[in-house]
C-alpha cells in the first residue's frame, strides 16, 4: 500500500545502496547555481529500469524515471534537455525458459507494472510445473526429453556441452534454413506442377519478407545513429552531462547467462562520443545490476553505480546527484577492467578445464580463489581489478585510528578462540556522511577473506565513532575436515593479519597477533 512513511523508507535505501566509484574535480554534488543547460542523454534516462528479471520479480507501483524526477527538481532553475543517444538492448538467444521468465511479476523489461496479467499468471505456473516435474529421477527421466525439445530446463551437461563443441547454439538461423532448404527440394523433387507453383509463390513471400526484415533493419540503424548525433550535438552546448546506461530485466535475469559483459548496443560509443564533444563535466550513472566492462573510464570524472533500486530510485539519485545525500553504498562484487581477467575466465581458459567441458562438466579450477581472494593474492603478473570489493567514496573524508586487536579467549579455552578488535574512525571532511569499516583476516595458506563490515552513523565534521568487531574460530583459521566431519581449531601459534579499511584494497590500518 502505498504512503508517504513507505515511499520515504524505500527512498532512504535506495540512495544507502548507490555507489560512488568515481569523482574527480569533484563532479558531485552538482553546482545547480552554475548551471544553465543540463543535457541527460542515455536509453536508460526516460525509461529507468528498477528491478531485475526472473521469479524474484515483484509488482510495484508506477516508477519514476531518472528524467523525470531530475526534471521535477530542476525544472524553475536550469534547462534540462533529454536525448536517449541510442538503443539500450541487443539480440540474444532466448529460449522458451527465459521468455517465460520475461513475464514473471507482471512486469515489463524494466521491472514495472505491465498488463500482462494473465500471461504472467500462465508462465508463473508453468515453470512451477517445469520445476516440479525436474526434481524426481523418473519425472527428470522421461518428462526432461520433452522439456529440453521445448526449450525450457536445458540442464543436462552432456548435452549443452555437445551443442557448445558443434556450434549450435552460435547458428540457430542457419540451421532452421537448412532444415528448410531441404524440406523444400524434397517437395519440388517429390510433387507435381501445382506443388512447385505453391513452392514458387512461397518462396516469393519469403524474399519479399527477408527484404522487408533488411530494410526495417537498415532504417533502424539509421535511426540510432541520427539519435547518436544529436545526443553529441547537444552536448556541445550543454554546460554538464548526465549519461544514464545500463542493463533492463530481460538481459540480467536467471534462465540463461549473459553472452558478454559489455553494455548492450552502442552505449560504450555514446559515452565515449559525448565525452569527446562535451564541453562541461560528464557524469555516468550506471543503471546495471552486475559488473560491466568500462572502456571510456579514465575520460569521465564521475561515475555513479545505481543498481536496480527500486521504485524511488529515481528520487533518491536525484538526492545524490544533488548532494542532499552523502552516497555510502560499497561494491558486494570486484570489476575487472575485461571480462578475460576474472578468475572465471582465467580458470575457463585451461587446458584441464576445456577438456572437462567436453565430458559435459564444469571445472572450478579457481578453488577458494574467487572475486576479492583473486585479486588480492599476491601471484605476480595479475592484472588489478577495475573496482576492488567494497570500493565506494564519499563526498567527504575519513581517517582510521590504529587497529587494536586482543586475544580475549585462547584456543584451549570453551568458545575460544576469540579476538576482540576496535578502530576509531573520524569524519575529517566537511559534510557529513558514513563509513563503512571492512575487516579482513589474512591467515598463511588461506586466502584473504572479509570477516565482518559495520557501517558508521552519520558523522558531521570532526565527529569520531568506535567501531568494534568480535572474531571467533572461524574467522581465525578454523577449517572443516571431511573425515572428523566437525570444524577443527588453527594449529597452537597460528599467526593472524588482521587489516581493516575501506575496501578490500584500501587498507588503512593493520594488526598481527598469535593464537594460542
């Protein structure tokens, strides 16, 4: 139900959750007072997406988009010009699963009420079904052949590694049209004049339609790039610009992965082509639920990662964007500058793992060494990430007091071990503003791992907080052992690094101790 109480919590969460990864100049807050001309160009501007796709969808109400509500808010005092730039999708290949999903929640592509009902209703139910029928052996024995040939829980590893290794996936045109070809010499060959007339006018149709397609095709490219020039028209005579790109519901959402980790289209080109005729400060605000390649980074100054927050998202950037919120969100993910860097990719690439998709499995060669634990080992000749884990700034400053870390229980005693661990943080800037303070445990043999995050009140200028942290044996060394089958204590003298900071790479101060 809606209220101004629920629309104000929502509001307050959605700007908590927004990340700033960028700001020099600074960019942000913007100086609305030295502003005539805002120019905010991007497909994700006037059609904002707020939530993500699949069965986690829910209806919510109407959503402002980022135009509007920036719009709302700037209207009595700078002119604020709207350009989309360019198309915000691309083809993927789909599947009966994934379209089905399309419609889950009553929702449209960007996460907003739609009038699907009743289809939503359908597709609900049936991939309940589909799920349902996949769990027992005999129902996963002879209903899964039926599933799989209708395109919905393609899940045998054997067989997408099959389509993988002959291509399929990468031709489905080429296959139908030579399915089609032969269905069509078979019937020339096989039937009299009256069957290669139909053929012949069938065939007709068909080019006539292929040349309809072609030329639909060509008018819309045309089209974005008409929509390319005047967005770098109009920011030639904008006095800053505001790029909203990103990703909607059908692109991240379950039932099928990404097919690269680039944004969709032509929107890397619009950035790099509005940041190359812009004559005032481009700021970015990222409108995507996972991380993505960034090519055009080092040129812009400022870059705000907003998710998919929700229906007053919208008003809650514009509070950022303004400065009526200090931003304090931090990245739950690390971003590789490629996609080829992620220790996925990395792990994907060996020999050992291309031979074990052939068997029809799938090889964690990475081990323990995933996100934060890839980057921040110390192997040689690793490329750092684009944005560590937990990386996010504020509009103002912060400082940390030494660690203080103490062996409050040794490991012989009941509960033990334990560690108690405090640091003092000061807001040194001059807005206030929150911190989230990181720990992290670096123990020989293990790899680095985050083992709790507090996030500060809002400090004003000079106001200092004890943060404090309670560590016990599992975040001091204790592994599992399959054969015990229990957890089993660090060896007596283990050696514990303790670092917290800002990030997982923005370490700002260190402690060591013993477990005895």
């Amino acid at each position: 139900e809606a209220s101004p109480k629920r629309a104000e919590v929502l509001r307050r969460a959605a700007a908590a959750s927004m990340v700033l990864l960028k700001n020099e100049g600074p960019a942000l807050p913007l100086e609305v007072g030295t502003l005539r001309r805002l120019l905010v160009v991007g497909p994700f501007a006037a059609d904002t997406t707020v939530q993500g796709g699949g069965s986690a969808r829910v209806r919510p109400r109407m959503c402002p988009s980022i135009l509007g509500a920036l719009s709302a808010e700037l209207a009595s005092n700078v002119s604020v010009v709207h350009k989309p730039g360019c198309y915000g999708s691309e083809w993927r290949q789909t599947t009966a699963e994934l379209e089905a999903l399309k419609t889950m929640g009553g929702c449209d592509a960007r996460g907003r009420p739609s009038s699907l009902n009743r289809l939503s209703l359908f597709s609900d139910n049936f991939l309940i079904l589909a799920a349902w029928l996949s769990q027992g052996e005999l129902l996963r024995r002879y209903f899964m052949p039926i599933l799989r040939a209708l395109g919905v829980r393609q899940s045998d590893p054997i067989e997408v590694a099959a389509r993988e290794a002959s291509g399929q996936d990468q031709r489905p045109a080429l296959m139908l049209l030579a399915i089609l070809a032969t269905a069509v010499g078979v019937l020339a060959v096989a039937g009299g004049a009256r069957a290669r007339l139909t053929l012949a006018a069938c065939a007709g149709a068909c080019v006539a339609i292929a040349c309809l397609l072609a030329c639909l095709a060509r008018r819309s490219q045309m089209r974005e790039e008409r929509m390319l020039e005047e967005a770098v028209a109009a920011a030639r005579e904008a006095d800053a610009c505001f790029l909203v790109i990103g990703t909607d519901g059908h692109w991240e959402s379950e039932g099928g992965d990404q097919p690269h980790m680039r944004l969709p289209g032509r929107q890397n080109e619009l950035v790099s082509r509005v940041v190359a005729a812009a004559r005032g400060p481009v700021i970015v605000m990222l409108n995507v639920g996972s991380p993505k390649e960034l090519p055009w980074i080092d040129g812009v100054p400022a870059v705000l990662l907003a998710h998919y927050g929700g229906e007053e998202m919208a008003s809650a950037a514009v509070d950022v964007l303004l400065g009526r919120v200090c931003p304090s969100g931090r990245l739950p993910t690390t971003w590789p500058r490629r996609l080829c860097e992620s220790p996925a990719a990395t792990a994907a690439a060996t020999e050992e793992a291309r031979r074990a998709a052939l068997r029809g499995e799938t090889l964690y060669a990475e081990g323990c060494y995933v996100g934060h634990r890839y980057f921040s080992s110390s192997t040689l000749g690793r490329a750092p990430p684009l944005f560590c884990f937990g990386h996010g700034i504020s509009f103002t400053s912060f400082t940390f007091a030494p660690l203080r870390a103490t062996l409050a229980l040794g490991r012989g005693a009941p509960g033990g071990p334990r560690v108690d661990v405090s640091t003092a943080v000061q807001n040194t800037g001059a807005l206030a503003g929150n911190e989230v303070v990181q720990l992290y445990v670096k123990i020989a043999g293990q790899p680095k791992a985050l083992c709790g995050f507090k996030r500060t009140a809002a400090l004003a200028p000079g106001e200092e907080e004890v943060v404090s942290f309670q560590l016990g044996p599992r975040a001091l060394g204790s592994t599992y052992s399959p054969e015990a089958g229990r957890w089993e204590l660090p060896p007596a003298g283990t050696l514990v690094t303790l670092e917290v900071g800002a990030s997982s790479m923005d370490v700002r101060a260190a402690a060591e101790l013993r477990i005895d």
